[in-house]
C-alpha cells in the first residue's frame, strides 16, 4: 500500500460531486479547489541523487485527455500483475479511492464525467514547471527521457521532430533512448543526432547491421551528488518488426540481453555506484530483464504506457513506469552510498494541466513552434456523440472509427486498423479538429491501402499479430494492442498457442462465416512494406467524418475474449 501523501496528497470532498442531468459529475471548480500544485509536488527529499523520468510523450505540446485502458490483459507468469490490472483492480492494489483525483488519472471508469471535472493533463509549459520545481529542490536531478518523443502529432510530422527537439533541450534532458524516432528514416534521425539534440542519444542494443558494430551510444555516466550514475540506453528491441525497416535498413536492434550484461560489467569496472537502465522495452520485457540481468538498480521503463504509483520490485531491481502522453512525470530519490544503492523513494506526479501554473519560457516555445500550423490544427472537422479513445487490448472508439472510414471511402469489406497504442482521446460532445485526427494517425507511412485478402490469410495476419502481444514468453512481445477490425467478428482466447487463438471469424454484415478460400476485399494502413500506396489515414478519416458531420461509435462488439 503507498502512502497517499506520496502521490496525490488530496482526495476530492464529497461536496465535489453535483447532479448533472440525472447523472453524477465532477464539479469543475470543486475538483480543482481539492487539488493545488504544491500538493502534487511535495516531495521528502532523500538521499542524494534525483531522477526525473519521462516516456512515450508521443509529441503531444499541449494538455490533452487520454483515457488508460479497460483490458490489459497479461499471460503466463504476467497474468494478475501490476501492469495488467485496471479499473477497480488497481484501485485495490494501490488504495485509490474511486473518484479521487488518482483515480481519474490511472483508470478508466468514469472518464468521461471525471475528465469534465478534472480537465486535461500534461502539457510541457506545465512539465517544464514540474521539472524546474524539482530542479529547485535538487539543482542536479538527472532529466532522463525514454523515447517516442518526435512523433504522434501533426506538428511533429509537418517539422520532422524538429519541435519536440527543440523543446526537449529547453526542457534539459541529459539523455534519451528511443523508438517511433526511427521512423523519421534514418538520414533525419543521424542529423537531428549529430546536429541538434544537445544530450546523448542511447541505445546499447543497436548495432550496425553489415558491420555488427555498435551504432550510437550505448552509455553515459554522470557525476552526481557524490556519486557516479551510470545511464545505460535500451532502444525499442522489435524496430524492424513493428515498424518499416527499409527507413532505417542498416540497423539491428533485439533485446540482447548479454549485451545488456556486458554494459551493467564495463560500468561497473568504470567506478559506477549505481546502473540505471533507460528502456523502451515494455514493461514486461523489463521485468524478465531485471531476473536475467543481475546488477541493474533502476530501469525506467517505458514503451507500453503504463503508468504506476509505486515501483515493481524484481531481484532488486526497481522498475519504474511513467505512463505517456505527457500526463506524469516520475521523482526518484536515490541514496547511494559506499558504491551501492541504499535507498529508493520514488513519487509519480500527475500533470494536471489545470493545477499546474505553465511555465513562461516552455509556454512561448510551444507557441512559436505551433503558431505556423494554427489554422490547420484548429479547424472543425465534425463533432462526436461519442468518447473516442485508443487504448485497449482489442478496441477502441478512435480506431472503430477509422475502420468505419476505411470500409466507406475505401469501398471495403473488411478494415484493419493497427493496434497503436499512441493517440489523444475526444470527449462527447465535442469538436472533432484536424489536429484531434492527427494525433491519432500521425506517421511517416500513413497509406490507406485497399487489396484483397483470402480468409485463410486473414487469419494468419491475426494469429500473427495476436501471437506479438499475448505469447508467455514476454521476449515474443513485440509490443502494440491487437489490431482492429471493422466489418469483421472473431474469439479470442489468449491462453492458447499461437495458430489457436482465433476462432469464429464472422463477416459481420451477413453474419457469414469467414470463408478461408474465398477472397475479401480488405483497407488497412500503416503497412510495413515499402512502396504501399494509397490516400494518407488522415485524409481518409476526414472525410468520412465531414460525410457524417456528427459522429456515433457504438459499443464494440465483434470481438469475445475468453481464456486469460
């Protein structure tokens, strides 16, 4: 159990909730009185070395809602662990009370009523604050990023990274490692590298694939309070899988775990007291590292966008994670001592944009680097009756949506949607803006494509897929949710072998079995193999949405889960 004090200091009155409607909401102003910037950053200050970790920003500026998943499903030694619990699992495991400000941050249930109350979180002027605040209180806290910070956002794309390049070295980040930053190809990554980051760039598991050499940096070590801090940089293992390899062709990546081994060794030989693993592995790659690899410390994790209060201990290691989106920033405290770590206090601060005064100098950078696409980011598309939201195991509103537009525009009879687990979420009732759709969709292979696809094959592709994010082995976990279907129904039972755990394929417009022989007209995008061609996503979803002016996702229920 964590000490409330230690992560939000605050549970909302119950005078805070009102009747609405007939239905109970968050008053606005009552949840923002519970609440005040001091409470979220008080801090004991211990030891004498200060992390502060941020991860999977995806390129989001400004303070955005981003609604945490309902299925989050583990397998194997992974079932019925911290990350895999939500809702009022979680709630139980780390005492949240339901309602609580704590609770609107980290789960799901009521989003949409609490987001009313609570308003959005994140944004880096309100990073920036937090990050000055605990600079204040320690000046050498060691900012460290983990990756997925140039992508996901319209401004992003139109600069190449460039804005969040710019805003990560006024931030003051030491060091980062990385993943969707390859997907700028490998010439812009190289020369944002070499020419504009003004910290190190880690990744001790990637290599030059024709020499096997490495291919950046793979550590740094940092003299702090007395010690010596050895920052290990582990890249996204599974680049060439997930994501287009032709962008980046010369370049390996893996787990490579003795790799990983020999760097915890060579920093130690060097003089480090203490070895800190900066990771976009995912949580669970992480958590079979730190069993595998003794001599880790600290890992701060990232990649699956969990976000949890309170460390995972495995072998002594402390594994922290810092969720995504910009909405918190982790505190380490380390006591180190002797050439040893000797003690851990750790407090994961919510960014609620609301309560959080904006930084001056971050707040005008994020202007200037916004104001050349103002226009194009704020104009109305549609509205929506409906929460669009990504995160999910098997669904979510943003990507049924997408689906819904790839089978109209693209004259589809079915539509795959990759399970990102990247992209905002848009409150009922709201307008649906150009840039609401860019954070969804944002990428450097944005092609909508339209083939054919024999059933057979369908079920390959889904097998395959389904086999990346549920095999025990947590090494086989290539990251990303289970792609998205439209137009199609199916089982899941994720306790199964691969090759078995789809079944019940449906067309869902006749309620046909899916035949294996027979060929489907099929739209996805973000195809992996060089040369596809069709419309970008983004285009494909506006219009859909203009045609439908407002939009009204139903409750997905193609997909039945059984097994865990």
């Amino acid at each position: 159990m964590i000490a409330r004090r230690d992560f939000l200091q605050a549970a909302l009155a119950a005078t805070a909730l009102t009747g609405v409607g007939g239905m109970g909401r968050w008053s606005r102003v009552a949840a923002q009185q519970s609440l005040s910037q001091d409470q979220l950053l008080q801090f004991d200050t211990t030891g004498n070395v200060t992390l502060i970790h941020i991860t999977d920003i995806h390129a989001q500026m400004v303070p955005v809602y981003f609604r945490e998943p309902e299925f989050n499903l583990g397998v194997g030694a992974q079932q019925g662990l911290v990350p895999h619990l939500t809702g009022e699992e979680l709630r139980q495991v780390y005492g949240i009370e339901k309602g609580s400000p704590d609770d609107y941050a980290l789960t799901y249930d009521d989003f949409v009523a609490l987001a009313q109350g609570y308003g959005k979180m994140g944004g880096l002027d309100r990073i920036a604050t937090v990050v000055k605040a605990i600079r204040a209180d320690r000046p050498d806290a060691l900012l460290l990023d983990g990756g997925d910070t140039w992508q996901g956002s319209l401004t992003a794309l139109r600069t190449q990274g460039q804005d969040m390049v710019n805003a990560m070295n006024l931030l003051g980040v030491e060091a980062m490692t990385s993943h969707w930053e390859f997907t700028l190809g490998i010439d812009r990554v190289n020369q944002i590298v070499d020419n504009e980051l003004k910290f190190p760039f880690l990744g001790a598991n990637i290599f030059d694939a024709e020499w096997d050499e490495p291919a950046y940096e793979p550590y740094q070590i940092f003299e702090r309070g007395g010690a010596q801090v050895a920052v290990i940089g582990q890249a996204f293992p599974y680049l060439p899988i997930a994501n287009p390899g032709w962008l980046f062709p010369d370049l390996s990546f893996g787990v490579r775990q003795q790799r990983v081994a020999e760097m915890v060794a060579e920093v130690r030989a060097k003089g480090a007291d203490v070895v800190v693993l900066l990771s976009h592995n995912g949580f669970d790659v992480d958590r079979k590292l730190a069993h595998d690899v003794p001599g880790i410390d600290v890992i701060l994790t990232g990649h699956t966008h969990d976000a949890l209060p309170a460390p995972v201990l495995v072998d002594g290691t402390h594994l922290i994670a810092s969720g995504s989106h910009g909405k918190f920033v982790s505190r380490v405290d380390l006591d180190i001592a002797d050439g040893a770590l000797r003690g851990l206090k750790h407090k994961l601060i919510p960014i609620f944009s609301d309560v959080i005064t904006p930084d001056a100098e971050m707040a005008a950078l994020v202007e200037t680097e916004r104001a050349p696409f103002a226009d194009e980011l704020s104009e109305v598309i549609g509205q929506t009756e409906s929460l669009l939201f990504r995160r999910g195991n098997f669904n979510g509103t943003w990507d049924d949506l997408i689906c819904d537009a790839l089978l109209s525009q693209r004259d589809a009879e079915i539509a795959l949607s990759p399970g990102f687990r990247w992209g905002a979420s848009v409150l009922p009732g709201q307008d649906i803006t150009r840039e609401d759709i860019f954070n969804a969709t944002a990428m450097s292979y944005p092609e909508a494509y339209r083939t054919e696809m024999t059933g057979e094959y369908l079920k390959i592709v889904m097998e395959d897929v389904a086999d990346n994010l549920f095999n025990p082995d947590p090494y086989y976990q290539q990251g990303g949710d289970m792609v998205r279907v439209g137009g199609l129904g199916y089982r899941i039972d994720v306790a199964q072998p691969q090759g078995s755990r789809i079944t019940e394929m449906v067309k869902l417009d006749t309620g046909e079995p899916i035949d294996p022989a027979r060929s489907y007209v099929v739209a996805g995008w973000a195809s992996v193999t060089e040369g596809t061609e069709g419309p970008a996503i983004w285009d494909v979803v506006e219009a859909h949405i203009r045609e439908q002016g407002t939009v009204r996702v139903p409750q997905n229920q193609s997909v039945s889960i059984n097994g865990n």
